[in-house]
C-alpha cells in the first residue's frame, strides 16, 4: 500500500503575478473580478445577497480560471467520496463552495454556489465591491446519501451559516434541519449507518457546551439531540476551558466494537482519546486508551481518523511529516 497523488494543484508558473502577490492562496483576483460583475448585472439595484450566473460552473474567486481548479483553502471535513457517481466514483467538497471532482477524467468537473447564493462584502449591486460565500465558509462538513443521491452541506462561522443539500438528479438546493440548519461549528462528524453524527466536544466552563451531539437520520430527516454522560472517571474537568479556540477534534465509528472513537483537546492542551457508547441514554463518553502510545499529537486531528473497512481497520494520521497508523480488529 503506498500514497498516490490523485490531482496536481495548479502550476504556479501560469499564476498570475497579482493572485500571486495578493496575500491570499484562497482567492484570485481575475476570478473575482469576473464573478463580481457578474452579480453586479445579474442582481437587481441594493441587493447584498444573490448569484452569479451561470450557477453551475460559473466564476467565483476560488477558483484559479485557466485551468478551473480550486484554489488552496481549509477543507474541515468539506470532502467526501460517493462511489457511484461519474464512472469511477467521484469525490465532492463542501469547502467555498461545491465542487466535484470525477476520478475517471482526473478533473473537476462541476463548481456550484451552495444554495446558489453569495453576498457583497461592501457595497450592494451595481456597485458591489467585493463577493463572498454564505454558506460554506469555515468548520465544512459534507456527508454523500447514496440512496437518494445528493449531497448534504453544513458550514458555520465568520461568512454565515446553514445545512443544504445538493439533489443530484434535479440539481436542486433544499435545507436540512430546519431552513437555517445545525450551527455544527466545530463539531466532529461521523457516519453511523444511514445516520449522520456531530459532536461539540465538552469543555470545562461552559454550562451549553457539555458534550452536545445531534443524530441525523438521513431517511426521515428527523435530528435528535442530547448532552453526553461520562464514566470511567472522565469529567468535564478533562476538556480545555471555552476561551481556548479550537475546531481541530476528530470522531470515527468503530463498526466491530459498535463504539465511536473521539480524538479532542485535554485541559492541558495535549491530544486525549475518549470512547463514546451510543447503546446508553445519553451517551456515555469515557477515557480511551492504547497498548503503544497514541497515534495524534497534533491538535488539529480534523478529518484525520477514518475506519477503513477493507482493512478492518482505524486510520490515523498525525500530520504530513509521519506515517498513517492503523489499529486493526
């Protein structure tokens, strides 16, 4: 088994000297400059919010325009493989805004406004002066219903916030959650199932942010929420204090033992590990532990655990400079 690069960035020898001198990896001045006189002809007079035409496939700042790839930006948990679209399998990120990626042509091949919305950072249309995503800024979460076949988007944070889902069969935006969707801002997400899992991991002193987890069931689309319970002699004593910012924790579900693992922040701002039991009401958070030490020490551990099931195994990957490590059952 070995790491193989799927899709090369863009060749910074065909960037331009004003993207490269901008300050910015995340946005290009040509594509901005395209999308915002495109909103600001497409937008009736003293609009702030609207879209930019066409919606798919159309200009926006993230992308880099002579070759349609995106450009650099935190993807969270924004990136998911759904197997059956495109004839080998595609892989969909939530990050700015929604992109495809078809791995039988090497390219992406479909950028798309989530709910096809953006706003004016200053100013309002004729006149905007600048563009923004409302959606699907920071903390990106993607989740892919194989059975329905669409694409489910929740995002929180400085740009604005909302859960939609993308129908891939009649291109079409509809909420989640409720028409303002779950805030899972800086929660960890796991795929139980046909259940989708987000976690706000505890901290010490904050009365609302006790361990709050939602349960999504993407077949009735009900939500359910609850605060969890800890045993084997966790407490809420473990967990950093709320004034010290973090978005950087990371669940997987352990099909074999029916447990979901949490990798988060201790309250000395080490990495700690916490087995979580879904059979109880609540759910029950306690102390996790390996025979070899632990596999994360990095803070930002999000997106970074993962269950491979053809390994039977829990992938973990620390950072960019170590091996993945893997506990087999």
């Amino acid at each position: 088994m070995s790491w193989a690069i799927e899709c090369m960035p863009s060749s910074r020898s065909q960037m331009s000297a004003a993207y490269l001198a901008n300050g910015s990896s995340t946005y290009s001045p040509e594509s901005l400059a395209t999308a915002l006189a495109k909103f600001n002809t497409d937008n009736g007079a003293g609009a702030t919010t609207g879209t930019v035409t066409p919606v798919q496939n159309g200009p926006f700042y993230d992308e880099i325009p002579f070759d349609s790839k995106p450009t650099a930006r935190h993807t969270y948990q924004a990136m998911v493989f759904a197997p059956d679209i495109g004839a080998s399998g595609s892989v969909f990120m939530g990050a700015r805004r929604l992109w495809r990626y078809d791995l039988a042509s090497g390219r992406w091949v479909m950028r798309r406004l989530v709910n096809d919305q953006v706003r004016a950072l200053g100013g309002s249309a004729p006149n905007a002066l600048g563009l923004i995503e409302i959606h699907a800024a920071e903390a990106a979460f993607t989740a892919y219903d194989e059975v329905r076949r669409r694409v489910l988007v929740s995002a929180s944070g400085s740009a604005g916030a909302g859960a939609f889902t993308f129908d891939l069969q009649s291109e079409s935006w509809s909420p989640w959650s409720g028409s303002y969707g779950l805030n899972y801002n800086h929660a960890a997400q796991a795929r139980v199932g046909r259940k989708l899992v987000a976690l706000n991991p505890p901290v010490s002193d904050q009365s609302v942010a006790v361990g709050r987890y939602w349960v999504h069931d993407l077949d009735t689309g009900s939500t359910v929420a609850a605060n969890l319970q800890f045993a084997g002699g966790l407490s809420l004593s473990d967990f950093p204090s709320g004034g010290a910012f973090y978005d950087g924790a990371a669940m997987v579900y352990v099909p074999p033992i029916n447990r979901l693992w949490l990798v988060t922040r201790r309250s000395n701002g080490s990495m700690f590990w916490v087995q979580i039991d879904p059979t109880t009401t609540p759910w029950t958070a306690s102390p996790l532990s390996f025979p070899n030490s632990s596999p994360i020490e990095q803070r930002l551990a999000i997106g970074r655990v993962q269950w491979i099931e053809g390994l039977r195994a829990v992938l973990a990957w620390d950072h960019c400079f170590t091996g993945a490590k893997f506990f087999r059952f």
